[in-house]
C-alpha cells in the first residue's frame, strides 16, 4: 500500500502542501513548506522535488473532491443559510477555458487549440452565488459543449436551489431535465431559440408564460442526452429585461408563480456575475493555470485542492465578517473581508490548523487577520466592462515565481 512506510512526505503532508497554494517553483514550495512545519528545518532540505513527484503520483486526485463534500457537509449544517433569493440558495454554472500542459494524454483527452498550439478543456462549475462555494467541478474537452457537465452538477443540488445559466445553456431537452429532477432555473435567451420565444422578442410584453411542444425534434434531443420524454409540452416564464444601454435580454425561467413579480429579475439575474468574479480569483489570484506538474493526475490535483482551499477560505471569511460586522456597525459605509487578502493570509496558516494539535489557537489568529483588511462597499457602483483581452500570458512551469 502507498503512504504505508515512515517518509517525511506522508500522506497527510502530501495533502497540506497541495493545500497550501503551490505557485513558487515546486522546490522553493517544499523547503518553505517543511519551515512551517518545523521552523528549525529553514535551512535543511527536508524532501526533494523529484520524491515530491514520484509522491504525489500515489494520490489520487478524488481524495480532494472528497475533502470538499466533507467540508460542504458540515458548513451548511453549521451555517444555516442566510443570505438567500426568496428562500432559494442561490446557485450558478457556466464554464470556462483552461490552458493546459502539454503532455501526451493530456493532449489525447482534451485535444488543441487551434490558436496557441496547447491542449484546452473546459471548466464547468457549479458555483454558491452568496457565499462563494464551488460545489462542483468539471473539466472535460471543449467539443463536449456547456450543457452536458451540468448532469453531473445537478447531483449536487438540493430541491431549494436557484440555478443562474447565461445564453449558451437554454435547450429543449435541458428544460425537461431540471423539470424532470425538480430543480428551479432561470436563463437567458437567444433570438430564434424558439418559435414563440422569437415571438415574444418582438412582442413587446414584459412577461409571458408559454408552452413549448414535443416535436420529433425534441424526442430526438432528450433521447439522446438521456432524458425521458415528456409526455406534454413544456410550460415556462418569459421576461423581459431593459438594460440601461438600450437593450433587451428575456429570461426563461421556470419561477411561473405571481409571487416572483417580473421587476425583480433583472437583478437576480445580475448576480450571476459573481460567477464570473469567481472564476477571475481562481484563474488569476489563486493561479490555477499555474500548474505544478505537467502530467493529467497533477493537474486535477492542483484544480480541485485550490478549489478546496477557496472554500475553506470563503468558510472563514464569513466567520471573520462577523467580526468586522461588529466593529464597523457604527461607520457610515459597511465594510467587508477583502477576498484577495484573505486568500493570501491562506498561505502557511492553513498549514500550521491542519498540523496543529490547537487548531483553534490559530483559526483565532486567522480570523483576526482577515478582520483587519477590510474594503468599503459602496452601493451603486458601476464600472464599464473591459474588453477581453487576447490569449494571455502564462506562467511557464520553467519560469514559475519564487515566492
């Protein structure tokens, strides 16, 4: 059996270094590692980069996904729900490309793209809106499409989830699918998705409900991703959304009862731009195309041990937001955690709860330091969206940063 023999890289090491945000070259990471640990080891090589690899081909990456549940299990049974939409947990998925290392079966999996010559895939992920949770997360070949990993987020959800979809997910067969699993939805549209949404495009109307028809069409589609087909057309919410620009957008959604007024969607929609907000801390400020290794078992690792270490992060910022609730509740503006500090102050300290004997002595600590940096918020604010830049610069394994 693996981790069975007495190494200075155990199992339980080997897990808290992955944790602990590799980003520094793999070397530097270890001997800073073993410092925390043990601060008489600071000038010592304790393991070597080479037995970091042969290691960590042992560990399964699963053993993260795992980890995750686990943690999402006891924070929502300890952390009732308080941020919510209309008593809805509300809940986001959309994907994202990834830029991957080129070795041969990562390359035979997900394939190369065209343009940088690289292997790409796709990252889909379920995402917890209010309280900055990744509940669940794909990575599959970018020919897939969006939809299909959302058959496995589903698995994740609970019957009093909210799901936000941009414009590449509404489907016939993707609406009877979360009819089916009793999930609800709200989506924006394309023209031409539908006869009668086109319809209602022109329309003019604020909202409409509307009954899409089973065509051999549609059996055709649900039959093909699996999902039973229905025996009557399916019935959806129609909503027309004024943007300040000028525009239009319409929103399916599957909220058909009065109690949800049509003025409210427009901003409930808007939130789904917190996925987006998400995805920008992980791929930039937690590195995650950064990779440590260059083999596929490598990567998932770093993918899902730095969506774990985002979670635990998210866990206690809302702990540290207590806090700075109290000592700001006499101030002009309200004040929250700053997400990109709290993720640094991650660094090591997750190391030393992890390792600790008196975990609790040092989630004090943490919790304190994530209280001090704070950053106003300001209702109302709005800035201009950039436009996306071009294919970026990575960082090269061979040119990882010391740190």
């Amino acid at each position: 059996m693996d981790f069975t023999r007495d190494r200075a890289l155990t199992f339980q090491r080997l897990v808290m270094l992955l944790l602990n945000q590799l980003k520094g070259s793999l070397q530097d990471e270890l001997d800073r590692f073993f410092h925390v640990l043990n601060p008489s080891h600071w000038f010592r090589r304790v393991v070597t980069a080479a037995a970091l690899s042969k290691a960590r081909k042992k560990l399964k990456s699963s053993a993260f996904i795992e980890l995750n549940e686990k943690a999402l299990e006891i924070f929502y049974e300890d952390f009732p729900l308080q941020k919510q939409w209309n008593g809805f947990r509300l809940l986001a998925v959309d994907g994202s490309n990834l830029e991957l290392p080129s070795d041969p079966e990562i390359q035979k999996k997900f394939g190369i793209n065209k343009l940088s010559g690289r292997p790409m895939a796709m990252l889909s992920t379920l995402y917890d809106l209010n309280h900055r949770i990744w509940l669940s997360a794909e990575l599959v070949s970018t020919k897939i499409g969006e939809r299909k990993p959302v058959i496995e987020h589903l698995k994740k959800t609970r019957q009093d989830d909210l799901l936000l979809y941009d414009r590449g997910y509404p489907a016939f067969w993707f609406f009877v699918l979360h009819q089916q699993v009793k999930r609800n939805f709200c989506m924006r549209l394309q023209r031409n998705s539908f006869k009668c949404t086109d319809e209602f495009f022109n329309s003019g109307e604020t909202e409409a409900i509307v009954q899409i028809p089973v065509t051999k069409k549609y059996r055709r589609q649900c039959r093909s991703h699996g999902v039973s087909v229905p025996s009557s057309s399916v019935t959806i919410r129609l909503i027309r959304v004024e943007l300040d620009s000028g525009g239009v957008e319409v929103l399916a959604t599957s909220l058909i009862d009065s109690i949800y007024p049509a003025n409210i969607f427009s901003d409930l929609y808007h939130q789904r731009w917190g996925h987006e907000e998400g995805y920008k801390h992980l791929k930039i400020h937690a590195e995650l195309q950064n990779w440590s290794g260059k083999q596929l078992n490598s990567v998932l690792q770093d993918l899902y041990a730095k969506l774990l270490t985002l979670n635990l992060t998210s866990i206690q910022e809302i702990i540290a937001q207590i806090r700075v609730d109290q000592k700001t509740e006499s101030c002009k503006h309200r004040y929250q955690v700053n997400h990109v500090q709290a993720l640094s102050q991650m660094k090591g300290m997750i190391v030393k709860i992890l390792n600790s004997l008196n975990p609790h002595k040092w989630l004090l600590l943490l919790t304190e330091a994530m209280a001090k940096n704070t950053t106003s918020i300001r209702p109302g604010r709005k800035f201009d969206r950039k436009p996306r830049p071009g294919v970026g610069v990575r960082v090269r394994p061979a040119y990882k940063q010391g740190r």
